[in-house]
C-alpha cells in the first residue's frame, strides 16, 4: 500500500527545521513558565501560541501539535513520536467507527508478522523497489548475527499474500476480507513532520481478493466512501473523491482511488487516503488462482484490493480547524467535549458555598455524562479560570462552560463555542438537551466552514497563464488534461518557480513548488470548456487533447 | 514488564517438536483431502483432530489451533505466527471488555514508538538484563547502516519513562495513567508454541505513576481483578489471585501480583497476568519525582506500576476448554455464537421447498441478531450436513442449530451444545429468547467445569513425600514455605526427576520437570496447619520456617 505519508518538498525543509526548532524552544519556555499562579497573578499569554497561523504556518503547527499535549517528539531516535491521549482519542474514534462499518461489510480482523523476509520481498520487485530505500532491517538478535536478516513491514502485501494463496483455494474460499491495525516503519530520510510524515505511523490496511473485477471495483468504492466518511463526519473536513493518474497511483496496483484535503492556510492539497484495486498483478506474482465456476479445469487469478488510511488524518484536521489559540477539534474526535469551569470562587467563598458550588458543578457534569457527553470539571487548584480558558483553548475543547454563583443564582450556565467564540447562556434544566444540540451544531459548522473554504479555492482554469497567480492565491486548480504521465511531469516542472533571487529575504519570495496532480475527480464539473478528444491540453507545450478535468495543486 | 510468554522446559522441547511436526503433517493431509464432497460422501473423519488431547497433549493444540483456523505458521521466519480472525476475534472481545474498564478508571491510550535507544537501555541495567539476549536490533536501513543501532521493544519501560520525567512535573500531574495496546518482539531461542511463547505477541501494557505507595497499591489490586475478570468472565477460566515470591517477581520492581491457571490435561500451571508495583526503582533511574505536597521544597520519586496482560490468554483458553473434536470457545468471546446448519435438503427438495426453507432459516438468523447473538447460516454447497457439523465443531462454535423440513413441521428447531455435546429442540417463536438464555448456561457451565477441575487439583500437602505423587496425578500443590530464594531453588531440583533410565520409551517416563513456586494465593488456606514462624517449611533440607502457603507446581 502506499504511502500515507508523504514526502514534503525540499524547497519547505529549511522553513520547517526552523520552525521546528523555534516550537521547540516555545514549547520549553512555556512549560517552564505555565505552572500554576498562585494569588491570581494573570499568565495567561504564556501558554499560548507565540507564531500566527498565517503569518508562519509550519513554525504554527508544531507549535499546537506540541502545547496542545497531542505529541512529543521522541527525543531519543529522530523521526519519531509519541502519540499522546489527545491524539490517540481521535484515533480510536476513528477505529471504532471504520470497524464498525468495514464488520458489517464482512471484513475480518487478523494480525500478521511485523517481519518480512528478504524472499518475501523478492517476490514483488515493482511493488518493493520503491520501498526497499526506507526499509528498517534487523541484522542481530541478542549479540547474535541473524543467519538471514529481516525488515520490518512498510506494508504487509509481501506479508499477507502468501497465505491468500495458500488459504484461497476454491472461489467458495471468496470474497476473502482481512484488515488489520498496526504500525508500519518507513525510515524516511527527508525532514519528518508530526502525523503528515513519521517513521513509524499507525493506520488499517485491509487487504481483500475478490472473484472478478466487478466484485473488487465495488468494494474499492464502498471503501473510499467510508474514508469520505471519516473526514465528512467525524473529522468535519471535506474531501474530493477521485481517481489516481498513473504517475500518482500504487506502484504495482491497477488503479488508485482516493480522497483528498485541502489545506486552507497554504493552499495545498493533501492526500486523505487511498484505496486501490491491484487487478490481478499481486495473484500472478504470488499465485493466488481458484477454479473458475464458469469454466471447470480453468484456473483464474483473483482480484485483489488494498487500502489504508493512517494517523496523517488527524495532522490534517489541525492544519484546518486549529487558529492562533491552538487546536480546534471536532465534538464527535474531541476526548473532551465540554468542559466544566467553575468561576467566581475566591478567597472570601466561605467553605459551605464552595461546597454547594461543587455539588452544583458535579450534577450538571453527570446530567451531561447521562446525555452521552464526554464532560468534565476543572477543579485545578491554584490557577485563574482565565488561566484554565486559554489551556482548554489550546487543546481544542469544543465547548467551554463557565459556573459561577451569579449563574447559580439565574439557574443558567453560560458557555463559549470554541471555534467561533460565541458565547451564550442555556437554563441549567435544559443542558441536557441543549448541548448535545450545540455540539452538533459546532460540528456542523466546522464541516461547512472547511468545505465553503475548499470549494471556493477549487477553481475551474481554462487558461495556462491563470494557473499560476491561482496558486499563489491558494488555491487547487481544475484544468483539461490529457493525462499522459510526461505532459504531467512537465506540468509540474513548468509550475516549478526558479526565477526569484536566491538571496530574497524569505517573506519577499513566493512559494516555488510546482503543482501535481492530487486526483480526477469523480464528480467532473460540467459545461462545455471540455470536449474529450477535441479540448487541448492545458499545458501550453503539450500537442495531446484533454480527457478529464483533473485537479492540481501544490501538495503535501 | 516481565515475560507473559514464558520460557518452557527444555525436557518437553523435543516431544514438542516432534509434536508440531505431527499437527503440521496431519494439517496439510487435511488441508488436501477437506474438499468439498460433492454427491454426499462422508469425509467427516478427514477434517477432525487426529490426536487424542489425554495421550498427547502439545500435538492435540497444535493440531487445534492450526485446524480450527486460529493460527497459521509464518513459514517466512520462525517463531512467529499470523492469528486469524477466530483468534482475533477473542482478542478484540477482551480489548473492548478491559478498555472499558481502565477507560472508566481514568487511564488513557498513547502510542509510543517502537524502537528503544542503546542510552535509554543502558539507564535501567538490573531491569535490562533478562531482556538483552532476547531483543531484536535493527541496525540497517535502507543500505545504510544505522549510526547507532536501535532495539525493538521488549517490553517499553525504557520507551517511556524519560516521558514521565518530564510530563510529571507536580503531584498535581499524578496519578498519570497511561496504556498502549501493541506487540512486542522478544527473539526466544526456545522452542516457541502459538499463542504461549512467540517471537512477538500482542498486549496491553499499562504505565501509571502516584503519589504513595498506597496510591499505587490500590491500583495494583484493581487491575489484577480486571485481569482475573478477563479469565473468570469473558474466557470461563478460573485463576488463582496472588503475589509472586522473590524469585518469580518482575526484574527491577518492587513487588508482582498475578492470576494464576491450570491445564487439567497435564497438571501444570500457567502464570495468567501480572500487575506488578515497581516502587521507586525506576522512578530513582528515570528521575521522576515531584514536591511532596506534605512537605514544601521536599522532592519524593513518584511510585509506579506497570501491568500487562497478552495474546497467551487465547493459548490458555484452548488448552483448559479444548477437547478431540477441537475447540471449544466460551460464547461470550465466540466470533460466531451460534450457528444455523439448514438440514434435510437433497436432491428431491423442489425449488420452492429449497426457498421457503431458506427463507425461514434467514428469519431465524434474522431473529438471533436482534436478539444480540452472533449467528450465522451456513449454506455451503456440496457439503453434507454432518461435515458442516464437524467442521463447526472444530471451530468451536458454541450451539448448532439445525433446521429441516421436519422441524419447520413442528415449528421448533434442534440444537446441540458444543460443550456437552447435548441436544434439545426450542420452539421457532422462542429463539430470541432461549438461545441467549443457553448461550449464558454454556457460558456457566464451562467455568463451573473448569474451576471445579482446578479446585480439585490445588491440593493442600503437608508431608513432602506427597509433592512428587500430587504432581503425578495432575495436580498443582499448596505448601508451608520459608519463602526463601534459595530454598525455592532447592525445591524446585528437589523435585526434578532424574532416576529414570535415559533410555525408557516416553511413554513409560514419568514427567521430569521440576516444580517451581506459582504464587503465594491472596486466600491461605484455614486450619492449623501452618502457623506462620513455627511451622517448618516443606522443604526436608530447610531449616527455615513456613510463613505462608504457597501455591507450587509444573508449569508453563
């Protein structure tokens, strides 16, 4: 399967070390400092954000990823992270619900051997060659040489497919729907970033071998779909549905569908996650073959898929949600929901109303908890509640509610929605009911926010010399393509900007990447700009006729 | 975290391999001959267990575990095995059951990476040093060497703990619980055994730092009766509660508590799951500690625990539940509870008969998953009912249903207990609820089975010319012990037999293993037998004198 993680352009490398650097310091500095203020004395600034999303975004979201407690960077080996509970909640949301949905398809959970041999590998050279420079290999074991050395999966297909064709015997052994859910190393070499692009990352690969090719088509879109499904609905981001052109697609697969993001901040795309169809490349190189039922005496080789989306998706939903105060999560990932502060207790609170103010606190977090919402207090001793607003801003609480005597006394709580600010008041007998509405609603919001975002920077470019300035304004393009692999090689080359100063200041240059190619959307815009076989090419130097809008961008 | 895959006795290492080799034969013979029997032959002896579970124990669990679809050898590299969705299944069961309990205690999920660095191993060496000969070193990637080789993780100890040193930075940060579920790899050079003792295995390993020693004690005992409920609730297995003795607690902590079971078939007894509490140990090597909020300026180290319980769990299961027609899995942890086999269906059945029968038998699946029961219709073609009857029960499926023309006449269905093998018929109209109902009998039964055997073979000795005897007939035993190491060590080649003529044909030899100490039970035994500092030890040679009973036997 391939990469869920990318590799970034080397033109961002030098800005992101700095950045990473520069986050680190931050984030030193303000763990330092943000202990708790004793006596009231305000510290609020402190725990914040030091770098403005639009002004620094890569030096912006290490920043949040690391304050906002999501990770750590593993000090010990380089390219490596600690997954903390803020991240690992979003993960094991999303696992609840994608092997609830992929049970129901009939697809089953099983673990295979995190090693893979070095014949296991020779088996499939295509598919390995681009891996082989990334794999991780154990030579020893104690202080003994390996008689044979073996590599860790960067993907299980060499893995897995072994048994397909030893346990595949009949086409009554079909469909065959195994996922697993593990972690897979790919010892990049290139600047590693959290979640977007790690060593070692977490994801599901399902690997599943059908009868036919109609029967494997099916379940590669049933399963994009369900990748739609995590962004859409539990992640509210939106994602375009397409197919892979060849240069992009799995090497060794058939064809490669997928779900892409975009990036308001910097205007790039991101790739989401990819479900493939493997034809039947994989069942000849690993002979997985069955009777035909329609022709006895004849053997077929079956029809095989793949796909895997990984923890890239949570980078991905802070690049878009998060602000200046840090992270912004969705109410269906947030491990919080709504979060408790109790206000207004001080040092002349005598302890017989701190006590009923806490039982008060205490029954409204149960009413919630009853409600289905994951609810808690702050009771944190020693820090000011602006003090505990800006901390729970900072990890992306979706919903703040603020108690205090005088809301005691009007029977109300007032809360704060983290991801626009607003603020409001709800009767203390109807919270309940009332925010687990709100939380839907700032779900909801949160999906058309991002997806208002990306449709309106998806433009529809019929003209080469406006492909550029589009870009630069952040935006992905649609162009009428040909979608041959050297006209897209070449339109990447041509977008490639080479012509600034290299002494520029940073802030005077504009970003030289050049675009490729994110996907062929499914969903093709209509109009008559494009007649296949007779539209031309975008490309200025490309002689060949358009076949598909296809959608460009700059890209993770 | 010490080793759940626990080092088995080299004098059963040949018999066992002799064993695999038997089971992995008699698995392809079966393999080759188990297809489908058109026309109604009867290949019902084909599928089935070839050894029976009393003459030869370790070949009738492999053969199980390999026919029943659990496992499958990873032929690639030794010592490693795919478990299959049969396995998983139990697996993901007891990950729902005990996250839900840990999640409800406060203890939250992370991912932390891998890899352990040479500098973090070198910190902890008293801890290190039983794992060093076991730990797999990838000292390549790519065709780069590494500049400094790292370790796969054993157990993550070491991953961890500079985190904790720098995420605890007040009591206030206490308690930190954290738990990861993932594999581990631990290179054995013995003999491995699926599920019992690999090369990598997956678990839960749970890390939390308190306050007290209290604090940390509490927990302890939580989650050791968590680990006891994934036994006694979900496995219908009984365990024995209790603290290991010096010499089997956990390198480097400060004290072990386990669950403790037994194999009736052999008499040995398997060590279940540790808590264990790891004191101030590695909090003193990891500089982990936080001012003492009963003394200002004072720094203390935070005590800590760490506890694990892994995929040898599954391996226990089979061994006490399985029997020679193949597995028996208790329902709650069953992937597929129950099973419809449609009966009485040939040649002459009309194809309206054939539909309406598929029909009802549909309704009445349809009825069992409303009713919350993992149910599933077998419609195989080609297969005679009485192989469908064989090939479930050596998957272990808890009830059969089968349904004919005869029983939709009677409007009931008949079943059959997989664990009794008894039979009845319920009405159609009360499936929903009688098959719930039965399943939770089954559920029952197959403890009360199971602990009445281990009561029965936990025998109280009090004469040391008793022990040899006891352990002959299958028993675990309890005896007065000094609790002294060395005395532990004597006792256990006290008891190795080394008499026999070398030469004897195996199955004239007595067992040979020695017995070892299994933990000292939470419950003593009552009665005036012991009273502690004057009773003498067993031990003959001892001279020390007995301060607790203590639970011995052969074990894994």
């Amino acid at each position: 399967m391939d990469g869920a993680v990318e590799p970034s352009k080397s033109a961002l490398k030098k800005a992101e070390k700095q950045a990473k650097l520069a986050a680190e310091k931050a984030a030193k500095a303000a763990k330092k400092t943000a202990r708790p203020v004793v006596g009231g004395k305000k510290a609020d600034d402190i725990i914040g954000i030091t770098v403005s999303k639009a002004e620094n975004f890569p030096a912006w979201y290490q920043e949040v990823v690391l304050k906002s407690d999501m990770v750590e960077y593993y000090q010990e080996i380089s390219g490596f992270f600690v997954l903390r509970p803020l991240a690992m909640h979003v993960w094991s949301e999303i696992r609840k619900w994608f092997s609830g949905h992929i049970e129901e398809m009939g697809v089953d959970e099983v673990s295979f051997p995190l090693f893979l041999s070095a014949k296991s590998l020779e088996k499939e050279k295509d598919h390995v060659e681009g891996f082989a420079p990334e794999l991780a290999w154990v030579t020893k074991a104690g202080d003994k040489d390996l008689e044979v050395p073996v590599a860790i999966r960067p993907t299980s297909e060499a893995v897995m497919y072994p048994y397909y064709s030893k346990w595949i015997r009949s086409h009554r052994d079909l469909p065959l729907r195994l996922n697993q859910w593990n972690s897979v190393v790919r010892w990049e070499a290139k600047q590693t970033t959290p979640f977007l692009r790690t060593r070692e990352f977490l994801w599901q690969e399902g690997h599943t071998a059908h009868l036919t090719e109609e029967l494997a088509g099916k379940e590669v879109l049933e399963i994009l779909e369900l990748y739609a499904g995590v962004y859409e609905q539990l992640l509210a981001l939106p994602v375009v549905r397409g197919t892979k052109t060849e240069n992009e697609k799995f090497a060794g697969g058939y064809y490669t569908t997928t779900v892409e993001g975009y990036v308001p901040a910097n205007g790039r795309g991101i790739q989401g996650a990819t479900s493939h169809c493997l034809g039947q490349n994989f069942s000849k190189m690993f002979d997985i073959t069955v009777e035909d039922p329609q022709n006895k005496g004849q053997h077929v080789h079956v029809w095989q898929n793949s796909w895997g989306l990984s923890t890239r998706v949570i980078g991905v939903m802070v690049m878009v949600h998060g602000d200046d105060k840090g992270l912004v999560l969705p109410p269906r990932v947030a491990k919080i929901q709504t979060i408790l502060i109790p206000v207004g207790i001080n040092k002349s609170t005598t302890p017989e109303d701190r006590k009923k103010h806490e039982e008060q606190v205490d029954s409204i977090r149960k009413t919630l908890r009853k409600a289905g919402v994951r609810a808690d207090s702050d009771w944190r001793e020693g820090y000011t509640p602006a003090w505990k607003f800006n901390d729970w801003e900072l990890k992306g609480v979706p919903l703040r509610i603020e108690f205090g005597p005088k809301d005691a006394a009007k029977e109300v709580v007032s809360w704060a929605r983290r991801d626009t600010g607003e603020k409001g008041v709800f009767p203390i007998a109807e919270v309940g009911t009332k925010v687990p509405e709100l939380l839907e609603t700032i779900q909801k919001d949160m999906y058309n926010k991002a997806e208002a975002s990306f449709r309106e920077h998806r433009l529809k470019i019929t003209k080469w010399e406006d492909v550029l300035p589009a870009l630069d304004d952040k935006n992905v393009v649609l162009i009428p393509f040909c979608l041959d692999g050297k006209c897209e090689d070449r339109i990447k080359e041509l977008t490639t900007r080479v012509d600034e100063h290299p002494d520029l200041p940073d802030n005077q240059k504009l970003p030289s990447m050049g675009m490729k190619s994110l996907c062929i959307p499914f969903d093709q815009p209509t109009g008559d700009e494009l007649v296949p076989g007779e539209t031309a090419c975008l490309n200025p130097e490309c002689k060949g006729k358009a076949q598909k809008w296809v959608m460009f961008g700059r890209s993770y």
